[in-house]
C-alpha cells in the first residue's frame, strides 16, 4: 500500500503561520509515502516566497515523508515583471524545485505522472497539448496496468459548480478520452480552492473506462473560497487483488486539521 499526501495552492506569500503549524504537527504524527504539491506554489514567484516553499517542503521531508512530486501553476510564473515572464518564466520554480517540469514517480502500486499546463503567454488558463496527451499514453502503456495511474494537473479537468466550468483545461476532453484508453485511473489538482471527488464519465459520457478526479483546496493559504476551509488529500493506494484508491479529505478545524470526509474508489 502507498500512502500519498496532496497538498495545493500553499500560495506562498498569503501563507498562516498557524496553518503551517498544523500541517507539520499532521505530517510528524501520521507521515507519508509521497508527498504531492499540485501547483500555485506562491502568491506572485517571487524569490522570497519560493524559498519560504523550499524550506516548508524540506522541513516535511525531515517530519517523514521521503518523496515528492511537485508541479508549478499559474501564480508561479511572475505576473509583474513582464522581462521575467517572458525571458525566465520558471527560473524561480527551477532554482527553487529542479529543472523537471513535468516529474514522475513510480513504485509497486503507482505511476504518477506531472504535467506543467502553464504558460507565459496564457494568465490563468490550462492547456493540455497533443504532444502531453501522447506522451503520457507513452508512460501508461509502458507502465502495468495492475498500477494505479495518476495524471497530476494544476487546472482542473471537471467541474463540481457551473462557474467552474471556465476554469477547465483546454484540451480536456479529448486528452481524457485519449488517456481513458490507454488505461488511466485518475487525474489530480488544484487552482479553484474547493476540494471534491468527481468520476469523469458524469461530465464525459465517451469516456471508454471511469476515470476519477480529485481536487485540492488551498492547504495553507488564507486565500481560501466560501465556506470551504485550508484542507488537503490523502489517498492509500492498493493494488492486491484489484486496483482500489481510498480518498481522503482533511480540513483545518479550531487550529487543528480533522478527517472531513473519505471516498472509496476502485477499478
């Protein structure tokens, strides 16, 4: 079984000490296999921010979770400094996370797959282009199929609430049909701050095969939408028997994060 801890939109830069706090005290008392940060990194990609990010993540590695996979997101190209975000868009994120813009992770029960749907050119949309579609066919059928196979996203590729649906990622349909058959379980993200669970196929009806998603709030910022407070994701995957993901969701409560909710996905 591979434990995984997703976290999103820490926004460094809007980040509650507090929450912090909490976050560690959560990761010393229960750990992980892999921790997963799904973009929107910092509030503005400023230097200042993406060290703050840097030093959080490392001091999590030392409170006991060995892996990680991180992905950049919009805010993490600078908005401001027009130079920078045409001539080095990602040089903070490189510095700061390595030059792997798109990192995958595979072990026993799991290939997980990183996809940068940024760009400079585009303010806040995802794009997923035909040359990411196919190569995460490439990775899929390489793979096992008896793996879980996660793509990992910032934008989202459903929608829970009709206002969501203008976040979508451009490309989504059909990148999700393409991935359907090739054997992809689930996709992951962040951006819109407000964590569901959602089969695709709902949304998608020529899906060929059920493929889930699951979406992060913001874990530590105080940007946080409605009602929905600073939470995050853990999933235990297993792959005895059959292919099965438990998902859970665990919200900041009185200073503390508390089991919210958990869904049982299998394949």
């Amino acid at each position: 079984m591979t434990h995984i801890l997703q976290i999103s939109d820490t926004h460094f830069g809007t980040e509650q000490p507090a929450v912090l706090d909490a976050m560690e005290r959560h990761v010393v008392e229960h750990g992980a296999d892999l921790l997963i940060l799904s973009g929107d990194i910092t509030q503005r990609a400023r230097p200042a921010q993406f060290a703050a990010a840097r030093a959080f993540m490392q001091r999590l590695e030392r409170h006991g979770i060995p892996d990680s996979l991180v992905i950049p997101g919009n805010h993490d190209i600078p908005l401001y400094n027009l130079l920078r975000r045409f001539i080095s868009p990602y040089g903070q994120y490189r510095k700061h996370f390595g030059d792997d813009l798109e990192p995958t992770f595979e072990n026993d029960d799991a290939l997980i797959i990183g996809l940068n749907t940024t760009a400079p050119k585009r303010h806040k949309d995802g794009l997923v282009t035909p040359e990411q579609v196919e190569a995460v066919c490439r990775k899929l059928e390489r793979s096992d199929r008896h793996k879980v196979s996660i793509v990992v996203a910032h934008q989202p590729f459903g929608a829970m609430v009709p206002s969501d649906l203008r976040n979508l990622q451009h490309g989504a349909q059909p990148a999700l049909e393409r991935w359907a058959e090739a054997g992809l379980d689930m996709v992951m993200g962040g951006h819109i701050h407000l964590p569901y669970v959602l089969p695709l196929s709902k949304q998608y009806q020529s899906l060929s095969r059920e493929i889930w998603m699951v979406q992060a709030g913001t874990t530590l910022s105080s940007r946080v939408r409605g009602t929905s407070p600073n939470s995050f994701n853990r999933l235990r995957l297993c792959t005895e028997g059959h292919k099965t993901a438990c998902v859970e969701r665990w919200d900041l409560l009185d200073g503390h994060f508390v089991l919210g909710s958990h869904f049982n996905l299998s394949w």
